[in-house]
C-alpha cells in the first residue's frame, strides 16, 4: 500500500459520490493525513441493498483523523451543488481537491436504452461533472494544491467500446473530454487529470450487479485510493493525464499488486475501455469486431483448447445444477444459437432443482443470449471469458444485466467438467 505522507494536511477534498465504494475510500486516505472532506452525494438514508450514508461515512472520515463535511447533493441538481460547495467554503475556507466520482451506468445498446436512462447517465456522468467542475473552479484557482480528478477512462476511440453500449460510452467519455478541455483552459493554475482502473474494483454496487462470487475477481478499492492520493501529491505542471492506476502505483514503486487484490493470484477482470493491458491504451479504429488483445497472462490466462456439441454442454449444465445455485440466481434464461448445432435452448433456475431442455422455457427469461454455437461452447467451457464475448460483440444479451452477470458463476464451476 502506498504510505500516507501528511502532504495533505489541512487540504480541502470535495468528492460526489463519497458516501460509499471509491469515493469514499478516496476519501478516507486523505483524511488520513488530516485532510477535510467534503461528502456530496445522494444517499442520506441506507440503502435497502447499498451500505452507507452521507452521514457514516463522515463518521469514519473523523475517525480516520479528517473533518467531515456531509452534504445531499444530486450532481443533476446545480442549485444542490452550489449550496454544497458554498458550505464546504464558509466551513473550511476554500476547495483544494475537486473529484468527480458519482456515475451512472447503463450496459445496454441503442434500442434497449430508455430515454430516462440515457437522460440520467449523460446528466450524472457528463453533465453533473462539468457544473460540480464549474461550481468548485473559482475556489480551486486560489489554492496552492489545485487538482482536478475525474473517475472515467482514457479516450480510446475504438468502435468495440461503443457498439455494444453507445449511451454509457459517450456518458463516460463526456467526463473525459472534460479532462481534455479543462485541462488545457486552466493549465498552470489547476491539475485536471482522469484515473481508471486496470481491473473491476470490488465495491458494493458491483456485488449487487455481478452477484456472489464476482468479488474473488476484483482489486479492492484501495488500488484507487493510492492511486489517487499519488496524483494529488504531484504539482499543477502534472494536468491533462489519463492514469491507470497500476502504471501511477509502479512509478511510486509498488511491486506487489496481489495486496490490492480480494483473492490473491485468481485472474482479473479486466475493465472497459482498455485494449491492451498492462501498458498503453490504443486508439486504432479497428474492426467492429475485433477482440481486445489483453495480454497479461496473469489476467488471462490460456485455457487448454476443449471441445463438445452444444447438447453435451447443456447435459454438463444439467449435472452441475444444485439447490444452491437455483436459490442464489433465481432466473430463467433463454438461448438463441446461430451456426452449426444451432437452436433455442433454455436454462431454468427459477424453478425448484432446476431444469434445461431445447426450445423455449415455459415461464418467460428474465435474460435471452444470443450467439454461435461455437462461441457459446467456448464460453461455458472457460475458452471465452463473458465479459470479453460481450464488449466484442460475441454475446449480445436482452433483459436483466445484472442475472446475466450472475451466470458466470455456474460456468466457473461447470469448466473443469468441460
């Protein structure tokens, strides 16, 4: 873990979405060092699902050593982010750290995208960090320290990470672009960098949205939290940066990740937005179809060549259901297969024990997945990852991301028998 030096000491941190994952453990690495920070998110009462308020998480910012400042602000909101920061001001004096945390995420493709869900993930993402920026800027231009982070991804114009997802990439990239701009408007009085992790972070939303078992896949969010504090220690010359955490961590000598890491030595999934893993981020405009080239073994790992008909992988399916997996996923999918050995295919477990079979499931999917049959082998077999089979454009999933996510864990546990 990168060690706390006091550098910021008395400095002021306004974070959006601070109650709870990365930008609360952003927040309690600076207070740490006695820093104030200022907490501007929604939540105000706990979450049926989500743990954490504005108001714990104050309490653990003091117990750290910092001041805390819990503040409701809805970033869609300009009047709640101008009354935020005035009180950040009155309490403590000025603004040194701006980080804009708070996101929406939506993985679903043009047509299957509500307006409402478009209109939230461009007013959170792109619009509520432009005006949180605009709102903090004038304090942030008297401050000896003057940083900018935005929590959103290197600018990799590869139509892989549009096609499958359109309205949430030009959400997230609207932060970015804001890192370009910015950055440039207001070089040598303010840092305006973006961080993005090399790997899924583990945090509660990504329980709620991977199910149980995704965590042993994940970096804890302290990677983040090291990461950032690195960036704020660094002078206003260091601005219009897009920083992958590991890269900042190996240049302050970290050598050893597994400590980031929830289950040390099991592979990583890798995070959106990034081509090739672990150095530089291209910006080819490949193929529409083309696969990310993730070339950390340690990430990826080669798994032996199998093979087996689509009805044979359905017969180890069936074998490997249990009581315990119908209970923790509780949903019905549906599988359209193209090519050789094709057809419709169903897995049920809703229902009690289980159940698979050809054609359509009695009850209505919760998911339908359509794709080869080559690749759905593949895929339950361990020799195409999920996650990959989807931003490539491999897998295309109707309905319920978050169960379709849950699926994996079955095919964790089926790939032995495959």
């Amino acid at each position: 873990m990168l060690p706390n030096t006091g550098k910021l000491a008395g400095c002021t941190v306004f974070i959006t979405g601070a109650s709870r994952g990365i930008g609360k453990a952003i927040a309690l690495k600076a207070a740490k060092d006695g820093a104030n920070i200022v907490i501007a998110a929604k939540t105000s009462q706990a979450h049926p699902k989500l743990p954490g308020t504005i108001y714990s998480a104050a309490e653990e910012i003091e117990a750290a050593g910092g001041k805390a400042l819990p503040c409701i602000v809805d970033v869609r909101d300009e009047q709640q982010i101008s009354n935020a920061v005035a009180k950040a001001v009155e309490k403590f004096g000025g603004i040194d750290i701006l980080v804009n945390n708070a996101s929406a995420i939506s993985l679903t493709n043009t047509l299957e995208t509500p307006t409402k869900r478009v209109d939230l993930m461009f007013n959170v993402n792109t619009r509520g960090t432009y005006l949180t920026s605009k709102a903090c800027i004038p304090y942030l231009k008297k401050s000896n320290v003057a940083h900018i982070l935005n929590l959103s991804p290197p600018l990799n114009l590869n139509p892989l990470w549009f096609k499958q997802h359109c309205a949430y990439t030009i959400a997230k990239y609207g932060m970015s672009m804001c890192v370009l701009g910015m950055a440039e408007e207001f070089k040598g009085e303010i840092a305006v960098n973006a961080l993005w992790p090399k790997t899924a972070i583990h945090t509660a939303a990504m329980d709620m949205l991977g199910g149980s078992g995704v965590e042993s896949q994940c970096r804890k969010v302290d990677i983040i939290a090291d990461a950032a504090y690195s960036i704020f220690k660094r002078p206003k010359s260091f601005t219009g940066n897009f920083i992958i955490d590991e890269n900042i961590l190996k240049e302050e000598g970290i050598k050893n990740f597994d400590i980031y890491a929830i289950k040390p030595g099991h592979s990583l999934l890798p995070d959106f937005f990034l081509d090739e893993l672990p150095d530089t981020v291209t910006k080819k405009m490949g193929s529409h179809g083309a696969i990310p080239e993730l070339k950390d073994d340690k990430l990826q790992p080669a798994p032996k060549p199998r093979s087996g008909t689509v009805e044979e992988t359905f017969k180890v399916i069936k074998e490997s259901l249990t009581d315990d997996i119908v209970k923790t996923t509780q949903a019905v999918y549906q599988f359209e297969l193209s090519g050789e050995d094709g057809g419709m295919w169903f897995l049920d477990l809703k229902s009690k024990g289980g159940n698979v079979g050809p054609g359509e499931p009695s009850d209505e999917a919760d998911v339908v997945m359509s794709m080869t049959s080559e690749d759905f082998i593949k895929m339950f077999s361990g020799k195409l990852k999920p996650t990959i089979a989807f931003m490539s454009g491999k897998l295309k999933i109707k309905g319920n991301m978050a169960l379709a996510i849950k699926l994996e864990k079955l095919m964790n546990q089926m790939q032995a028998r495959l």
